[in-house]
C-alpha cells in the first residue's frame, strides 16, 4: 500500500506525468482515481486516503 500511497501523492503533487497509465491502474481499481487520457484526477475517496495518511504522519 505505500507504493499507492506515493503514486497518489505523485499525483496530488502535478507529478502524474511521472507515472506510467501502468502503475496508476491500480489507483483507478480501487476509486482513488479517475484516469482520462493522460490526465488523472484525484476521487473524493482518493482525497480522503491523503488526508488520512498526511494526519498519521502529523
């Protein structure tokens, strides 16, 4: 789950241009998600892990 967790960070941070459609296939699996072309879109669930995990490490 960490590798998840960094690639949705990758992506919240305007790196998804970094992420192969590959390796941003299993965010879109679990609904953190929304994949458009080349262009992913963080989900409402796919915000609330980052808010999740950014207050655990708080």
């Amino acid at each position: 789950m960490d590798t998840d967790l960094d690639r949705l960070r990758m992506i919240d941070l305007g790196k998804a241009s970094a992420l192969s459609r590959d390796a941003v296939e299993p965010l879109v699996q679990k609904g953190w998600v929304d994949a458009m072309a080349d262009t992913y879109l963080i989900t409402i669930p796919g915000r609330t892990v980052i808010e999740r995990y950014t207050a655990a490490r708080a």
